[in-house]
C-alpha cells in the first residue's frame, strides 16, 4: 500500500503563507485539527498541503478520505475502510477494523468533505482517536466537529494581496492579457470577498471580459460565474452551487435567518438582529443559537472593530440570502425594520454624545455607517417616507459636524431635503444641520440659504428650538465672515433661547464657545477666557470632549497672547489629539496652524514651517481654506512671516516642502512630540519677543515682529 494517496496539485499554489504555519503549528500540537470555512474559500486546497508538508512526521503516511459523495451516514466507517485501502472479510464491524488496524501506527488521516454527515463522523473519529494513539485527523469542512481536543482553523478569506496574485496568475493560465490595472483588480477582488473559487471563476471570464465589465456585472454574481469547471467537485462547479451546499446543509430556521441577514449593508451585533431579524417564526430568545450555528458554519464571521466585537456576513453568501428573501416576498418588510432599528440607534448616539460616552458613540456609528448609509437609502425611495430621511439625515449632525463627515453628511441633506415631507419638524432639523455643515465646508450661499429657510419655516409653525438652532448657525456664519458684531449679537441671543428651552447639549456649548471667540476677535480676551472655561468646566462634569477641544484652543489662543508658549502647547495638545481621535478635521488643523505659531514663538522655525505645509493637504480635504476669513489667516500669515524671515526663502520653502508631505497620522505624531532644542534643528532660538496689540482688535498672538510689518490677525474656527 502506498504510504499517500493524496492528489498532485495540478497548479501553484498561490498565497496563505501565514495560514499554511498556523496551520502546521496546530497539527504539531493537536491531534485533532478541523479546517473550516465558507465554501469556495480554500479549505481543501490548503488542508492537502499541510498535510503533504508534514508526511514524514508519520511513519505509516497519510491518507485522505473524501466523504463529499457520501451520503448513506451508516457508510462513514466503510468509507475510512476504504481510503485506507483495506480489505476485510470477516463479520467485524468497520470501526473495529479501522480500531485494530491504526491501534499501533503513525498516520495522518485526512477526512474532507464531512459536513453533511457531522454526527457520523464526529462519534467514529472521537472513538478512532480514544483507541489509536499515533493516530492524527485533519478534518476539512463547514462547521466543526465539536469533539473533545479539538483544534479548530477558521478559514478567512484571501486578503488583498493574496487575492490579486490569485486571480492574475489563474487570468494567465485561462489566456487572459496581463491586467494593469491594479486598482480595478483590488476591487474585483474585494466585491468577491477574496474568496479562491469565485476569484477562479471570474479569472475563467478574463479572455473575454475585461477586470471592469466583470466589475460592472457583479450584481448578479451566481449566474456570471457559472462557468463550472470539469472535473470539479460538483459544490464547487459554480459559485452558486458552493453556497447553494451550505444552505442545504442548514435547517429551516438557519436557512431563514440567512435570509433575513442579508439585509444588513456591513457589521452588525446580535442586538440588531434579535430586533431585526425576530418574529413569531423565530422567536427573539431563540435568535442567539441559531445565530451561532451559522457562526460554526462560516456563513457568518466575527470580528473585531473599535465599537466592539461585531459579526459580518460575506457579500457572496448575502447575495445568496437576498435571493431567498425575495422569493419569501419579506424584502421590503425586512428592509423596514433595518432602518427602524438604524433610526433608533442614530437617536441614542445623539443623545450620548452629549456624554462620558462620546467617543464610543463616535466609534459605534462609524461601524454602523453602512446600515445608516441603507436606511438612508431605503427612506429616499419613497416620497412617503422622505421625512423619515430629513429626521435621521438631521439626527446624525453629530457625527457629519464632529466625526469628519462633512461631505458625505452634505450630499444626504441634500438628497434628504429634496423632496416636501409632511413632518416639518424633520425637515427643520435637517435644514439648521445642512447650514451648519455647510459652513464648516466654506459654502455661505448654501448656508444661508438653508438656515433662512429654517428660521422662517420655525416662526411659522412655532418651533422655537429650531429657530434657535438656525439663529445660533447664522451667528457662526457671521464669525466666520469676520462680522464679530453680528455673530455676538445672534450667537447671544440663540444662547438666551436655549436657556430659556431648557437645551443643553454639544451644540449649546459650542454656541458659548462661538461667542467667546467673537469678543476674543473684539478685544475682550478676558470674557473669551471665563465663556471658555465655563465651557470647560461643564465638559469636565459631563464627560464631553468634542466640545471641550475648541474651549481649549481658545483658551490656547489666550495663553499664546500672553507669552506663555508651554501652557498654550499644552493646551493644543490636548485639543489635537482629541480632534484626531474624532476624526474632526477643522478643529485638527485650526489647532495645527496655532501650534505652529506657538512653535515659531518657541524658535524652531524649522519644525514651524513644517507644521505649516502639512496643515495644506488638510484644508484641501476640509474645503475652503481658512474660510476666507482674515482672522482665521492672521496665525498663518503671522507664522510664515516669522518662520520665513528666520529661515530665508528657500530654508523656508525646504521645511514647508517637507510638512505637505506627511500623512494625517505623521502630523499629529508630529505635532504632539517632545519639543527639541530650537538648536539642533535650524531654529531661531530662545528670544523673548514683543507681544503688540491692534487697536480695535483682539491681542494678537506675536512672536518675532520685523520692523516695519504689519500685525495679523489670529483666531479659532466654529465648531
């Protein structure tokens, strides 16, 4: 008998080297270690070359068992019989024969294809492995064993990488042209999940279709890759017959949740699908089991994201739940209770983001951001439903304003308030919300325009809230128009409206922080620095940071005026890594222009002019730099002249240079690193520098003023 009756491989393998180790590290350790995955995802492959790698740690070889054809339950035992390649004649048991035959050999027994006959196997290896101790079994299949010492490999998908070494080097046998493009070759591989067998498949289609009509025919996936290949198991054919075996392999309930998955966009928890997914055919209590056995199955996969663990579903394996979900006919009703439970969890992260809780509600809803983007969708498809649209377009203001969104929370506005809805109240909420981002974007006619609207449409019905809001934005608007007194006046007075309404939350206080730097613009350091640190003060009790943050470059601003360069770094410090960890761009890179002032007033020109160039490439993504505003300009202008007139041109212009080319990442490691020694990089040194002030205007943050220069003008940005 040979000592292998594995397959040659008929082509390269290609990628998993990290899996291949793990996979060779768990069969050192165990003897019983089960490979499991979605179908189409590698398993055999990768099972058959592990155990090739390890034959000559067996003495008595390895032998594989394909039990995919199988189907009589009572035929498992015959079938090992059989791919051991034994004869037997006698009135024993097969499982006695296969006992007394391995009871004193060392052999690795691989067993594919198990799925469908789990409980067989499970109890005849269980059994195998109690009585033949050299006896190691390496199972292949779409859920695991559940025996005792079990070893279970989750098999994930191809990464990126791998993926695209794949699918060019499977496009080349079948005589495809080269493919040049990788981006396009990225996103075929990621539309189809990184799965191998779909990736072979669509490598079949590359001699006729280029990678871009594939990618334009992804819709309907099962039928362009059906294209099945000769020889092939019949599961792995087409890439409908591979998740079409799972489903099979499923009970009804299983089969019924899959459907129900499909209509969650990205990650979601368990929470969400007891909401979504339960009914009286399966009961909320009875989710989590069921849930769990599409788990084992790999039809749904965990994984780990900065709101917490979460669980996904495939994009091939919920095309395939789509399908039966329509021929349920219960889309439309599921697609219904998606975005109900996406409505309300967009209210709490609204309410909680007035809280300790701020930063995990930043997190939960970039996680959610797909399912939001879905139910956002879903509520514009209708005209009946638009005002559903207005209310969780305007809702999600906190995260659009305050989690770096602006483009994309514009273009739902947009969207959302093109059409009349009946609840006005929605609708006045998203229009206040569309002028505040589109202020923030350095777009004043949209900003009027919208927040006009709003405060006429308020006094009208009588919704003094909203007309607060849209008073409140007006003055934000005028500040960032240098208007100091209009924005004072309009600022204050939405304030008084609040106190009045009994409103407390981000935006109040951001108000406060708006006013402060309407009278700091006017002179009145004094009463910018108490607003700021009242402000600061109630984000201390109430745990909120994103708020906070502005409070703190004002209060920044205010310590730069006075010469104290460390408290003022400090200060911004504190306010960048927070507007980092939020993703707020505007209030990251206003407190990276300050900080550059501040390091000019330190003198290292050098690191200045860096912190300069690298707060370009920020702009460019927030929109109209500086707003336009010749106060917001005045740290920069202030910055550039010092650093400038310190370094020369072209000293300057190198270290500019060098700052364009950081990353968002590098220039915050950057700007929060130890301070060096002006010294030792170019800087100008120590100097204690006159502080001049304006007449009629705020103190100006000065470091170095040459003779005969004019002062510029200094300041914070909106929230």
């Amino acid at each position: 008998m040979r000592r292998s009756n594995l397959p040659a491989e008929l082509n390269r393998f290609v990628g998993r080297a990290a899996e291949q180790d793990q996979l060779a590290r768990l069969l050192d350790e165990f003897r019983l270690v089960t490979v499991v995955g979605v179908g189409g995802v590698g398993k055999t492959r990768l099972a058959l070359r592990a155990a090739a790698a390890a034959q000559k740690r067996y003495s008595d070889g390895v032998r594989l068992a394909e039990l995919a054809p199988l189907r009589d339950p009572e035929l498992v035992a015959h079938a090992l019989v059989e791919a051991l390649g034994l004869t037997d004649h006698t009135l024993r048991g097969p499982q006695e024969v296969l006992v007394e035959h391995l009871a004193e050999r060392r052999l690795l027994l691989v067993v594919d294809g198990f799925e469908h006959l789990v409980e067989e196997c499970a109890g005849l290896l269980r059994e195998l492995l109690r009585g033949c101790p050299g006896l190691t079994v390496l199972a292949v299949g779409r859920r695991p064993l559940r025996v005792d010492g079990e070893a279970v490999l989750t098999l994930a998908p191809m990464d990126d990488g791998d993926a695209m070494a794949l699918l060019a080097e499977r496009a080349a046998e079948s005589g495809a042209a080269p493919v040049d493009d990788d981006g396009a070759l990225r996103e075929l591989c990621r539309r189809l999940d990184g799965i191998p067998l779909a990736l072979e498949l669509a490598a079949g289609r590359l001699p006729l279709l280029t990678v871009g009509q594939v990618l334009q025919r992804l819709d309907d996936r099962f039928r362009l890759l059906g294209g099945g290949r000769r020889g092939a198991l019949p599961r792995h054919q087409t890439l409908r017959t591979a998740i079409g075996w799972s489903h099979e392999l499923c009970t009804p309930r299983e089969r019924l949740l899959w459907a129900r998955l499909s209509v969650f966009a990205g990650p979601f928890d368990l929470e969400a699908v007891e909401y979504v997914c339960g009914g009286p055919d399966l009961p909320a209590d009875e989710v989590l089991d069921v849930l769990g056995e599409l788990l084992a199955q790999s039809l749904v996969a965990r994984e780990d994201t900065a709101a917490g663990p979460r669980l996904r579903m495939l994009d091939t394996v919920a095309a395939y739940g789509a399908e039966w979900l329509a021929a349920l006919g219960d889309t439309e009703r599921m697609r219904r209770r998606h975005r109900d439970w996406y409505m309300g969890l967009a209210t709490w992260c609204e309410l909680e983001w007035f809280s300790p809780r701020q930063a995990e509600v930043a997190a939960c809803a970039d996680v959610a951001l797909p399912n939001l983007r879905a139910a956002l969708e879903l509520s514009l498809e209708s005209a009946e439903d638009a005002s559903l649209a207005q209310h969780l377009a305007g809702t999600l203001w906190f995260y659009w304003a305050g989690c770096g969104r602006l483009s994309e929370g514009r273009h739902w506005l947009d969207r959302a308030l093109g059409t009349e809805a009946e609840h006005e109240d929605a609708r006045l909420k998203a229009l206040w919300v569309l002028g505040y981002v589109a202020i923030l974007q350095g777009d004043p006619t949209a900003a009027v325009a919208a927040l006009h609207e709003c405060g006429e449409r308020a006094r009208a019905t009588g919704n003094a809230v909203a007309q607060a809001y849209a008073t409140h934005r007006m003055g934000c608007l005028a500040l960032l128009s240098d208007d100091m007194p209009r924005a004072e006046e309009l600022i204050g007075r939405a304030l008084d409206s609040y106190r009045e309404l009994g409103e407390l939350n981000s935006n109040v206080l951001m108000g406060q922080v708006e006013l402060a730097m309407a009278r700091a613009f006017q002179g009145d350091l004094e009463g910018a620095v108490a607003l700021c640190a009242e402000v600061r003060e109630i984000c201390e009790e109430r745990g909120e940071r994103w708020t906070r943050a502005y409070a703190l470059y004002v209060l920044a601003y205010a310590e730069l005026t006075g010469g104290a360069y460390a408290a003022a770094r400090e200060l911004l410090a504190e306010c960048i890594t927070i507007n980092h960890a939020f993703h707020d761009l505007v209030g990251l890179v206003l407190a990276v222009e300050l900080l550059a002032l501040v390091t000019a007033g330190e003198g290292d020109a050098v690191e200045a002019a860096v912190l300069q160039g690298a707060a370009v490439p920020v702009w460019d993504t927030v929109g109209l730099p500086l707003f336009g505003s010749g106060y917001f300009n005045g740290p920069r202008e202030l910055c550039e002249r010092q650093a400038g007139e310190a370094l020369g041109s072209e000293g300057y212009a190198a270290a500019y240079r060098e700052g364009l080319g950081l990353t968002l990442d590098a220039l915050v490691d950057r700007a929060l690193a130890e301070r060096r020694d002006p010294a030792m990089t170019g800087g100008v040194g120590g100097a204690q520098w006159p502080r001049p002030f304006r007449s009629g205007r705020a103190p100006v943050p000065e470091t170095r003023k040459p003779a005969g220069s004019p002062t510029g003008k200094g300041g914070e940005a909106a929230g």
